[in-house]
C-alpha cells in the first residue's frame, strides 16, 4: 500500500503526526524519519489521544522530548549533501500497524491512538525505549489507550468524509524522477492523490523540465496533458533559453497556462536583466509566473517584478517569511500566493486577512508533501465558505483558465 492510500484514511489529528514527524527529522537533519520522530510527532499533537494517555500514565511530554532528543543528538543522522528524507522501515511499519489498530477496533480511520499502539508493537524501536525508560510499559499504555477510548466521544470522520464536498484546483503539482530522493511520481500517482480530495484539475510540470532539460520535460508535461484532462501543462522556463518574445508566444501557442521559473536550479537571479526581461515578455503574452519566495528573496523579488506588467504566484511563502510577503502584497497589486507552504492554519487566516482571499491559491505541492495537508490547512484556518471556494477553485480558473 502506496503512502497516499494510507494517508487517506488518517484523520487531521493522524496527518499533522506525519508532519511533525518529518519537521523532527529535518530539525536533526536526519535522512530519514524513524519511529523516534512519529514518536516526537505524537507528543507535538497535544490534543490527541496518544498524548493524553502519555500524561494520564504520568509521563511528562517536555521529559519524553528531551530524553528522545538528547537520544537523536547521540545518533550518527548527520549526512552533509542529502536533503531527502524517507521513512525508515519502523516508521513505515507504524503507519501500516495503525491501520492494522484501527480495523481491530472496528474502525474506518487512523486517529493518533493507532499510531501509538501500531508503535508499541515493535519493541525494541528507540521510541519504545523511550517510553519504558519514562515508566510507560507498553502494555500499560495499550490498556489505557483502550480504556481512554471507551469512555470517549465519538471520534472524528477520516479526512475524506470532512473534505469531500469542496472543489479545488490545485495549482502545483509535478511529476517525474527526483534525483534528490531518487523516487519517480507517476502522472497516475498525482492524479490519484488529488481526486482523493477533490480535486478536479492539476496544474503539472515534469521534473525532467526542471532539472535536466526546458525544453524535453516541457514536452513530456504537453503529452501527458494531451492524453489525460485532469491535468493542465506548466511550462518551466529558463531565462537562458526562452527570452525573445517571439518564444513566449511560442508557449503560450502550445496550450501552457502557467510558466515556473527556478532561480537556484538555474542559476539566475529574479532581479537580474535576463529574469526580468522573461518576466515582462511573459506579461505581453497573458502567462502568469510562478516564483518560490524562498528562492528568490524578499528584496530581489520586488526589484525583479516591480514595474513589470504581469501576474505572479509565490510558492514557498512560510511562516517565518509571511511578515515580508505581506509588505509585498501593498506595492504588487498582482500578486498571488500558492497556500501549501504556510505552516498554519492561523499563518493561512493571517495571509487572507492581508492579501484578501481572492489572491490566494490552492496547491499541495505533490508529492513533497500531501495533498491532504493542503485541504487541511485551508479547512482548519476558519474562513468562511465564501473564502474557501475562491482559494480553493474559484480563484485558479479565474487567473488560470480565463482564456481558454
């Protein structure tokens, strides 16, 4: 079973244990995430199950914190160069003992119980340790974990259930192999995991575009997009290759609705005179351009696009650089942002209240991260329905789809 078919029965709760799981493992550097990270994941949920029952049993979660990290600290997880992370063999036994926990229990989903009791079931895992070391046996806890549950209210429905009936396009999605982390996406795969939320068009580019070749992915992304609708074609642009206006034309001829540039992959700047050049030429032809904010840098991408005539979407817009997006959304009145990278629901609320929601857009960033955490993000920030349709759908066939 494939990661997003495990993932689709997980609840919020379940889910935001997997982020927090790979947020630990990135914290230490490590390359992979380990039954120690779901472990620190869990604790990090505090308004689970699993971590109540810890504090029932008088296991302090700060303690449990420091003794596994002080644990990881020992490990040997520095690996200087990589930037992948896996699941290692533990962690991934967790995820499907979960599931094997809640089918026992006469359930349909993963809640962060499961994932504590699918972990008990490997002893000799250093989270296990952990816990028998702060006086939490593992049969100790499965029993709590049982009783806690007895007395419970009825838990909440999968994610599926909650998120079903919105609609959404999601602006940001590739495919292809990743040499980073050696795993090839299927076009299969992407469209699976976004049907399984709602999703009913993906905007695409393949990786090979990305980084070995313009113009061979960008053929690649017009096949795929010929031979299945779900998918709409991004073009990924260079400004070392595409920079006559002729060219552009070109582009926008071929049936891309959306161009990305990568500044760090390609070795240019958003404010240099070639980037900025691609920019303008994008805006005569009516070609919206994705930027990663990250990337490019607060202050190199206000000289770059400042005074250019055109449309733009940030991705990677995070917590810790929301304050200087929204400077820029004063003085770049066509600027957009893609939601996936914005690390809370409150950070989500924060950027509507000052962006306005109709300039903000919904993608998940398949396969880095899960489509799911996309829609839960948007569903757990508190807008109303109203504001929900336009991030979600509403807002991407206006800016995307206008001129088909």
């Amino acid at each position: 079973m494939s990661d997003g078919e495990i993932l689709q029965r997980f609840t919020p709760s379940a889910i935001r244990v997997v982020q927090h799981a790979k947020e630990e493992a990135r914290r230490y550097r490590g390359n992979t995430v380990g039954s120690e990270h779901v472990l620190l994941g869990l604790i990090r949920e505090q308004g689970g199950v699993a971590a109540r029952v810890l504090e029932r049993l008088g296991v302090s979660l700060g303690r449990a914190q420091n003794e596994l990290r002080r644990q990881m600290d020992m490990m040997e997880t520095h690996a200087p160069g990589q930037t992948s992370r896996s699941w290692s063999a533990g962690a991934r036994r967790v995820l499907e003992l979960a599931l094997d926990e809640a089918r026992e229990l006469n359930l349909k989903f993963v809640d962060t119980e499961h994932l504590l009791l699918g972990m008990l079931r490997d002893p000799d895992s250093p989270a296990v340790g952990v816990l028998r070391a702060l006086g939490a046996a593992p049969e100790q806890v499965r029993a709590e974990v049982i009783k806690m549950l007895g007395g419970a209210a009825e838990p909440a429905p999968p994610v599926k259930e909650q998120t079903e009936a919105v609609r959404r396009i999601d602006v940001n999605t590739r495919f292809g192999y990743n040499p980073q982390t050696g795993v090839t996406t299927t076009p299969a795969e992407v469209k699976r995991a976004g049907q399984l939320w709602g999703v009913e068009t993906a905007y695409t580019f393949s990786l090979n575009a990305a980084i070995y070749s313009p113009e061979t992915g960008n053929q690649e992304t017009l096949d795929l997009c010929a031979s299945d609708g779900f998918f709409r074609p991004v073009a990924v642009l260079s400004p070392t290759v595409y920079r006559p206006l002729a060219a552009l034309e070109r582009v926008k001829q071929q049936g891309f609705a959306l161009v990305r540039i990568f500044p760090e992959l390609h070795s240019f700047t958003v404010d240099g005179q070639a980037c900025r050049d691609l920019l303008t030429a994008c805006g005569v032809v009516g070609l919206p351009v994705m930027i990663p904010a990250l990337a490019a840098g607060a202050a190199n991408l206000l000289r770059g696009v400042e005074g250019v005539k055109g449309r733009f979407v940030l991705t990677q817009v995070r917590y810790a650089n929301l304050g200087e997006v929204v400077a820029l959304a004063g003085r770049l009145p066509d600027l957009y942002v893609e939601i996936s990278g914005v690390n809370t629901p409150d950070g989500l609320a924060m950027l509507a209240e000052a962006f306005g929601s109709d300039r903000l857009l919904f993608g998940s960033d398949y396969p880095n991260l899960q489509v799911g955490c996309a829609a839960m993000l948007l569903g757990g920030s508190g807008l109303t329905g109203l504001h929900v349709d336009r991030i979600a759908f509403s807002n991407a066939r206006r800016l995307l789809e206008a001129g088909e």
